[in-house]
C-alpha cells in the first residue's frame, strides 16, 4: 500500500469517526429535549389552579399551598400554606388588620 493510500485511508477513518460523534451527539441532545419537553408537560398536567372568589370581593384571604414532597410508601404529604390577606383586610402594608 502506498503512503498516499495510507494517508487517504487515514484521512477516511477519521472523518467517519467525527462524524458518527456528530450523529451520536445530535441524538443524545434530542432524547435530552424530548425529556426536558415531557416533563414539562407533565408537570403542567399535574398542576392545577382554583380560583373561587368571594361574591363580596372587597375582603378576603388569598390562600397558596404548595407541596413540597409526597412520600407514597408512608401515604406523608408535606405541603406549605399561605395565608394573604387581601382588600380590606390588608393595610398598606399587606399585611392582616
């Protein structure tokens, strides 16, 4: 064989390998979108917003809760409540009178 083959060969190996690191590459990063895009519809799916006001809407209290974690073998959910008062029970400065 000559050199110039050799070189020739040499030269074809390489490119295959970068571009199979291309390809492997590309599809790593499209599993990696295709899971950041599922979770976020997941999460979408589990969240859920009531929104009920009172008929007299000049006071009342605003109520967040948030779940901070489920832990289903032991049937525990910590979750966090938020109390804001709102119209006329809130001062200027927000906070209950």
């Amino acid at each position: 064989m000559s050199a110039k083959k050799r070189e020739r060969s040499r030269k074809r190996r390489i490119a295959i390998i970068v571009i199979v690191g291309f390809v492997a590459l590309a599809m790593l990063a499209g599993m990696y979108l295709a899971a950041l895009y599922g979770y976020g519809r997941d999460v979408n799916n589990r969240a859920s917003i009531l929104l009920t006001l009172p008929s007299d809407t000049s006071r009342y209290m605003k109520v967040d809760v948030k779940v901070v974690s489920v832990n289903l073998p032991e049937e525990n959910m910590d979750v966090r409540v938020g109390l804001t008062p709102e119209g006329s029970l809130a001062d200027n400065e927000g906070e209950l009178t």
